[in-house]
C-alpha cells in the first residue's frame, strides 16, 4: 500500500490530466491489503486476457493494436507501469500526429503514395494486358 500511498501525491507530476499515478481502486479496497492484492490479481488478468486476445488478432484483419491499448488501460487503472507506457504512448501518438500534419511531411507523403499507387496501376495494367482477367496461379496455364 505504500505504492498507492507515495503516488498519490503526485497530481502536479500529471501534467494537467487531472488525477495522479497510482491505484484507482476503490477507496474500501486499498484499505484492505488482502482484498487490495485480490482486486489487483483481478485487474491483471482481465487486462491480460483483453491484452492476448489482442496480441491474437495482430496478424488478423482487425483492432488489434486497439484491443492491445485497450488491455493496458485495463492495466493502467492499477499499475504505475501501465500508466507510464500509456502516458509515453500517448505522447508519441501526438507527436506523430502533429509531425504528420507538417506540410512537408504531408506532401511528402502525397507524392510518396502517388508513386506508389503509379506503380501498382502501370504493374496491375501490364499483368492484365498480357494475362487478360485471369488469376495469377492460373496465368501459366493460359
């Protein structure tokens, strides 16, 4: 209980986000050290399952990431750690967003996925002017 202790205090560490590091459970459980072991037992495996069933989408189409950060929140209600990676992860996400949005940036982009779709269209065409509307693992017998 001293980690909920210590980390109370730390609302100006916050950076405006309005509540401190630290547990966020209810104010009857932190008091109770068995039950406050138990809540957090709890707490890690529910976000340790939403974590893998995230994890197990990855290479699927789907939110996996989405699932994944969903898992840490779940986490980030009682761990510091979690708290911190969510914290960073936020951070870089603006920052990324921000940088993205620089005109330079963005133009870069465009021209980057104007050569890139140039490419598939004149690679696509060339595939259909030779092979006609057929599938590629069939093209060899045509």
């Amino acid at each position: 209980m001293s980690e909920v202790a210590d980390t109370e205090g730390s609302e100006g560490a916050d950076h405006g986000h309005g509540r401190g590091l630290g547990s966020r459970a209810p104010r009857f459980v932190r008091r109770s050290r068995p039950l406050h072991l138990s809540w957090q037992v709890g707490v890690f495996l529910i976000g340790l399952a939403v974590v893998g069933g995230g994890v197990l989408l990855l290479p699927l189409p789907g939110p996996g990431w989405v699932i994944i950060f969903a898992g840490m929140a779940i986490w980030a209600t009682e761990f510091v750690w979690a708290q911190l990676v969510l914290r960073w992860t936020k951070r870089k996400v603006t920052e990324a967003a921000q940088k993205a949005l620089d005109p330079k940036v963005r133009r870069r982009n465009l021209i980057l996925t104007a050569v890139a779709l140039v490419i598939v269209c004149t690679l696509g065409g060339l595939y259909l002017w030779k092979f006609g509307l057929v599938m590629p693992w069939n093209a060899g017998r045509h």
